[in-house]
C-alpha cells in the first residue's frame, strides 16, 4: 500500500492536507473523522464528473454521508456570476444546511467557485478541496482563497475561507495531458524561485514527474508557512502572487484562451528579465528561472503589447489607488514586495518584453 503524507495546515480552524496515490477512493473514510455525520454536495466540472464523480459518490456513500452533485461546464469562461448561481440554486434546491459541506472536486476554476459558493450560502458553510489537477494540489487548494472573474479581470469577485481538509490524490496527476500538468508546473516553479535553491533545484536539474508526492508536499509545506503568517493576504502572503500581475493580464487580453499556469509563467520570465534589467535582480536569475520553465514546456514570453498587458494589470487587485504593488524576483530565493506608481508599470513590462 502507498504511504499517505499529512501536512497541517495552521489557520483558524485548523485542517489537514493529505497526498497520496489512491486518496480519492478513499476519501469517505478520510473525511468522516474531520465532518462526521453530514450532506455533502459534490461540486465538479463535466470533464472531471466523467472520471471521478462516481468513484467519489461511492465513498463518500459507503462512509455513511448522504450525497448529492452538480456538475457545471468546465472552462475559465465558465468561472463566473452565472455557474456561480447555478451552484448556489443547487445548494438550496438540495436543502443543504449549515452543518453540510460542499467538496470540490477538480482543479483551480472549481476548487475557487465551490469555495466561493460555500463562502457565501447561507453566509458560510464548510467546504473540502478534492484537487485533480497539479496546479490545484500545489497550489490552489490550500491557502482559502475563493473567486469568480468579473468582466474587469480575473478573481475579482470572492472570500477567504479555509477548506476543512484537502486530499490530493496523486494518482489524478497520470491522467492529465501535458499541457494541464504544465500549468501545475508554473506554480511549483514559482514556489521554488521563491522558496530557494533546495525546491528550485529539484526542478532545475529534475523533472516533476519524477517524485509529484513529494513536489506537491515541498510546494504546500511552504505555501501552508506563509498562510499561516499571513492569512488574509496583508503582507507576506503577496509574494505568492510572483508572475501573477503579468499572468492575470495575460489570460485577461486572451479572453481566458491562455491557461492560468501559461500565463504565470510568461509573467514570471518577464518579471524576472525585467528584475535584472532595471538592477534589481543578481545577474543570471531570469536565465535560469526561463531555462526551468522552458524545460516544462512553459512559455517565457508573451505577443500581448506592453501597453495592453499594463492597462489590464491596472484592473488587478493589486492596484491601490494610483500605485501597484509587483513582487520583484532579486534571487532564487529572494523575492520582495514593491510598490511603484501605475506610471512606471508600462516601462517595467517593456522591459521585460524584451528578448
Ligand atoms: N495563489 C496565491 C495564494 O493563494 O495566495
């Protein structure tokens, strides 16, 4: 039999992270401890409900909850008020009460929409993170962030609440095709350019096909250390954002055809070419760091004008006011928070652009 890893997670309340091969198929037995007696309503997308909603259902019925699903159209276009309300509506159709729980199962769109819909029914009731993809499991599901994207840009719309548990089943990760379990590999890269050279080497001269258990595990226990420092995302916890304020502005010029992880990594190579040119990053860093993701069949760049990617990055959450806060890669292992009026936006991102 696999070994389990358990990570916990130190917010208020507390849960645990399991990872493993096999998790999902026992997830009833794993979850009856942390929930015990209650509904829990499913919540899936239609490519994920066809692999793994039935096996799901299953234990979670022969553990003794009382089950039922909604499944809603997979796709970033879909992370929005309308499927948002759908799972609300279900939510109420099938009665579920504040001691019932929502799972989420599958990647990034429903782990932040599940989230966000039991972030809000009936003004909070609890939820689970069943991660199928390795952007979910690395990243995504731990920390309680929860969103939709509004018309102005990506997860404008959400709340911070933490999941009750999350199980991350390993074996989801054999079935992804290459280009979903790159996006994954976008945030473990990022991780590790902000973690330092032990996790960033691991991708540096491995691949994350070689051990994904202990990747994720690595990825999680440093992403769980700066949550629990800074839950709510007042300090700290915006490091995490690394590639993100390109990445967002990325996917939002694309109309969501860019992937979540294509697009942080193209915002992580140009915020790291953009680093060192301007002088603030040891020389090599951006070389490297676009080396690791090329190696992941990521993309280090982007054909979006700097002009475009800078006026949708100024509808990003890390606006305030007339400044912007970017997160600055100086070293593997040394990135920092800086604040810069929207002007200089524009000529940080040109900067970057270039090759
Ligand atoms: N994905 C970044 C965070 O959870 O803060």
């Amino acid at each position: 039999m696999s070994s389990v890893q358990t990570i916990e997670v130190h917010t208020a309340p507390a849960y645990e992270v399991a990872i493993g091969a096999g998790v999902l198929k026992t997830c009833g037995a794993r979850l009856k401890s942390v929930l015990g007696d209650c509904r829990i309503a499913v919540v899936t997308d239609s490519n994920v409900a066809l692999r793994y909603l039935d096996a799901v259902c299953e234990s979670l019925r022969s553990a003794g909850f009382s089950v039922c699903s909604h499944v809603f159209p997979a796709g970033e276009l879909n992370k929005n008020f309308t499927t948002l309300s759908g799972i609300l509506e279900f939510l109420a159709a099938a009665q579920l009460t504040r001691t019932d729980c929502v799972a989420a199962l599958g990647g990034g769109v429903t782990g932040d929409m599940a989230g966000f819909a039991a972030a809000v029914y009936l003004r909070g009731i609890r939820y689970v993170q069943l991660p199928t993809t390795l952007l979910s499991a690395v990243d995504s599901s731990v920390g309680g962030k929860t969103a939709i994207d509004l018309a102005a840009g990506k997860n404008l719309a959400g709340a911070f609440l933490q999941p009750a548990a999350v199980l991350c089943d390993t074996d989801c990760l054999k079935s992804l095709p290459a280009a979903v379990f790159a996006d994954g590999a976008a945030e473990a890269i990022k991780t590790g350019v902000l973690s330092g050279e032990a996790l960033f080497s691991l991708f540096e001269n491995g691949t994350l096909t070689d051990a994904p258990a202990e990747i994720i595990a690595r990825c999680i226990r440093c992403k769980a250390g700066v949550v629990e420092r800074d839950e709510k995302e007042r300090g700290e916890r915006r490091l995490l954002n690394l590639g993100h304020t390109i990445g967002h502005a990325i996917e939002k010029c694309s109309g969501y055809a860019v992937p979540h992880g294509h697009a942080v990594a193209a915002g992580l190579a140009v915020m790291a070419r953009a680093s060192e040119r301007l002088g603030w990053a040891e020389p090599g860093v951006s070389a490297r760091i676009a080396a690791c993701l090329e190696k992941n069949g990521l993309p280090t760049g982007t054909d979006y004008p700097a002009e475009a990617l800078a006026r949708a990055a100024l509808a990003d959450k890390k606006r305030s006011g007339e400044s912007i806060t970017i997160v600055v890669p100086r070293r593997i292992g040394g990135s920092e928070l800086k604040r810069v009026p929207v002007t200089e936006l524009l000529p940080i991102i040109t900067a970057g652009l270039e090759v």
